[in-house]
C-alpha cells in the first residue's frame, strides 16, 4: 500500500528529526530531500554547474561526508532557488513518496509541489530565535567560537530566501497541520505528528 506523508517546514524546525522518528514509528521509508539539493550544492562547491549536477546525481552523492556542513547548506540554499535543478530532482522524490510500505518525505516542498496528493502532511516551525539556538549549539560542538547573532541572521537570510524563491517558495499547504515545536521537545512532538499521520493511515486503509 502506497501511502505519503509529506513533512514541510523552515530550516532547524526540527522536521528531519521528526521524520526519522515518523518512519521509524510507522515501518515507513524516509527521505529527507534536502540531502539531494545538499548533494548538488557540494557539487556546485566542487566545481560543477549546478543543473548538470542535479541531472547527473547518483546515490553515492547522497553519502558524500561534507553534507552537513554550513558551506553546503548555504550552497543548497542557492541552488534550490533554481528552476531546472528542482524540476530534475522531482521524478526521484515522486517516485520514492509512492513506493509500496508508505514513505516519510521531508523538505520545503513536499505537501505544495512534489506530493500534492500525498494523505498526511505537516508544516513543522519554530520561531527563527528557536532555530537558530537549536542550529547554534550544533555548531558550538565543532566550534567553540560560533557566534548566535550570526547564526540567527543566517536563519533568517535562509527563510527569506526559501520563502521568497519564484520556484515552489516555502509555504504550508493548505491542508497541512501545522505544528510548532517551539516550545515541545522531541517527544512531545512526536506525539502530536503521530496523532496526526494515524488518523490519515486510519481513512486511507
């Protein structure tokens, strides 16, 4: 049985977690479609025009260790912004979300562009202060001297670029449940996500 959960939100609104732990809960594939657009803006960085990466990306671009670095993430916030590289990376993100088990799909575009039809979708958020403490403290981890307020302007830059994009902008579908884990943990979170995608699996078996 093919069913989609479709997982929308900004950048550190804790939706990736979320999504793992929705997969996980539910038996369901997962796949954070960020990591593709990570993919190609590493590439861009490596030196390949973005387009052309995202025509030629192949599985093993998907593991490649540097995914997670602020470089990359600011990269993959450019090349998202690009028409053609969106259109070339939606027939692997379609085909995934209707897979046989049902799947876990978590992005900016899922519920609006990508999976329409898809039976659950969520809008998860957090105020931009929120996301930058969360994004903050990883980044403290590695570097000590990492600074907030700059972190926070880099959220903000982020979401003002994701939100204002001519391409499929970051926005709540309009049958997404919105869920703001400002002020949940984890759990708490979970809690409410699941509620949500069990009352959808419940009317679509």
């Amino acid at each position: 049985m093919a069913f989609t959960v479709a997982i929308d939100g900004p950048a550190a609104a804790g939706k990736g977690t979320l999504s793992k732990a929705l997969a996980a809960h539910f038996g369901f594939a997962h796949l954070d479609t960020g990591l593709l657009y990570r993919a190609v803006g590493a590439r861009m960085l490596a030196g390949v025009e973005p387009v052309e990466a995202a025509q030629t990306l192949t599985a093993d671009d998907l593991s490649a260790p540097n995914l997670r670095t602020p470089q990359v993430a600011e990269a993959a916030s450019k090349v998202a912004v690009i028409g053609a590289v969106r259109a070339a990376l939606v027939d692997f993100q379609r085909a995934f979300a209707r897979r046989d088990g049902g799947a876990v799909l978590d992005g900016r575009d899922i519920g609006t562009v990508i999976c329409p039809e898809a039976e659950a979708k969520l809008f998860v958020t957090a105020s931009p202060e929120v996301r930058a403490r969360r994004r903050w403290l990883e980044l403290r981890e590695g570097d000590p001297a990492a600074d907030f307020e700059t972190v926070l302007g880099d959220v903000k830059a982020r979401d003002d670029r994701d939100m204002n994009r001519a391409s499929a902008p970051l926005r709540p579908a309009e049958d997404a449940v919105r869920l703001d884990t400002s002020d949940l943990g984890i759990e708490a979170a979970l809690a409410a996500a699941i509620k949500v995608v069990e009352k959808r699996y419940r009317s679509a078996r």
